[in-house]
C-alpha cells in the first residue's frame, strides 16, 4: 500500500505500536503523502517516500533491556 493509503494507517496509530502509550500528537497533509505521529513515551512515527518510517525510536525498548541488565547482577530498580 502507498499513496493516500498509508496516510490512513498513520492517522490510524492512536498508540505507540511499539510499548502502546497514547498519541501525543498527529500532523499530516494528504496531496503529498506527508506525516508525522508522537507518541507520550517519546516515539515518533512519520510517513517519508510512501512508507512509514521511525523518525525517533521508542525508548521503551531500552528500559526493558536495562532491568533485565540489572535482575542478571541482582541490581534493585
Ligand atoms: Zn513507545
């Protein structure tokens, strides 16, 4: 799917689909295929060349590497 089409999946992100916090905010502009979705934990999400594209990376991911970094060394959070 590109074109118009992929501004449809954009707009349709209403959560981070990487650690599911809210949509912060949503800015798109349908003739020329352009976007972007922020997300509460930081993540953005933006249409560029037809496709969907992470323009900045969810940090939760991280987070989750880090406590099991530190439940390996008997770390407390
Ligand atoms: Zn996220």
């Amino acid at each position: 799917m590109n074109g118009p089409g992929i501004i449809d999946t954009l707009v349709a992100l209403a959560h981070c689909p990487v650690c599911g916090a809210a949509r912060s905010s949503l800015t798109y502009h349908r003739p020329q295929v352009i976007g972007e979705a922020l997300f509460s934990c930081g993540a953005a999400f933006a249409v560029a060349n037809a496709e969907i594209i992470p323009s900045t990376l969810c940090p939760a991911p991280s987070h989750v590497a880090a406590r099991v970094l530190n439940a390996s060394t008997g770390a407390e959070e």
